[in-house]
C-alpha cells in the first residue's frame, strides 16, 4: 500500500523527531501571472524551488521535497 504521506508531513516529522524548530515556508506571488515559488528554512537552512507554480500548495511541497532530497 502507497503511503499517503505529503512531502511537507514527512519533513513535519522529521524536525519534531529531531527536536529542530518547526519549518517556515516564505511563499512569493508574482503578478499578473499568478504564480508562485517557495523558499523554506529548516535548521537555519534555506532551500528553494526553481520554478514558479500555479498552485501555492504545489509550490510548498515542492520546497520541501527539495529539503528532503
């Protein structure tokens, strides 16, 4: 069975089981496009996507897939 896990839950979890600060998303909306990009600080690291998305739930856990990997 495929584990229902989001990438942002997963890393949820990671930082509460290594007693780390929880993450901060920092979410930027360019206009008039009405895209979005992401950066997210983890542990006084910033990770950040390379592209802009439709979709600011895609944009959030696709940096966190970044800071994952």
């Amino acid at each position: 069975m495929a584990s229902r896990e989001t990438p942002k839950s997963i890393l949820h979890t990671w930082t509460i089981h290594n007693n780390l600060p929880k993450p901060i998303y920092i979410t930027e909306t360019k206009l008039p496009e009405r895209v979005y990009k992401s950066t997210l600080k983890v542990n006084n690291i910033f990770y950040e996507t390379p592209y802009w998305e439709v979709n600011k739930q895609l944009t959030e856990q696709a940096v966190a897939m970044v800071c994952i990997e």
